[in-house]
C-alpha cells in the first residue's frame, strides 16, 4: 500500500474511531487507545513540533498510525466496519453533517486550557 493510501485510510479511520467510542461493544482498552488517539490528531499540540526539520513530522508519520492499529487491532471487526461506513456517511459530502460530534473535543481542549491556566495561576502565586 502506498503512503498516499494509507494517509487515506488513516483520515478515514480516524473519524470512525471517535465513533467507536460510543459504541457498547468496544471493550474499554479500546476506547481508551482510541481516545488518545483521535485527542493527538485533532490535538494543536505536537510531541515533536512540526517546525523542526524532519523531526517534527516522524510524530505524525509514526506515532498516529501506530496508535490508529493498535486501537483498530482491540475494537471488534464488526463494530469498525459500522463505525468506518457511518464515518463515512458523515464525511461523504466533504463536511460533518453533525456537528455535535465537534462538542466533547471542544469541551476537552476547554478542560485542559482551565487545568494549565490553573496550573500556572497556582504556580505564580
């Protein structure tokens, strides 16, 4: 499979992993891998900045696929394979046709900015 293929079907994963976590019959592992994993994509903030020459991009060559196969390998195959046609569905028209799913990662990144804000108001005063 080429490099272009598998950022494809990485792209496409992605979504479907997110939707996966709701689903009951994905045991708690692998919703706790895919978690971490749809939070680092969708993450702004990279382990290795992109800014650095050749560096900054092995995170996401590497460590996203990586996270990706492992929590794909823990979610049974018949809940991945509904959860990548409803991806699918979702994204067909270029565009989520729901927008709620965007509210628990918006909700996420709000928590974390209020711990690190807390963090440092702690660590200044």
């Amino acid at each position: 499979m080429s490099w272009k293929a598998k950022a494809e079907k990485l792209t496409r994963d992605i979504p479907a992993l997110f939707l996966a976590l709701s689903k009951k019959e994905t045991p708690w592992t692998a919703k706790l891998l895919a978690a971490a994993t749809v939070a680092y994509a969708l993450s702004p903030v990279d382990l290795i900045p992109d800014f650095i020459p050749v560096l900054g991009y092995l995170d996401d060559l590497l460590l996203l696929p990586l996270l990706a196969a492992g929590a794909i390998r823990l979610i049974p195959k018949n809940v991945m394979a509904a959860c990548r046609e409803e991806a699918f569905e979702l994204w067909k028209d270029g565009k989520p046709k729901r927008w709620r799913y965007a509210i628990p990662i918006f909700l996420f990144w709000l928590l974390l900015l209020a711990v690190a804000i807390k963090i440092i108001a702690g660590a200044m005063g």
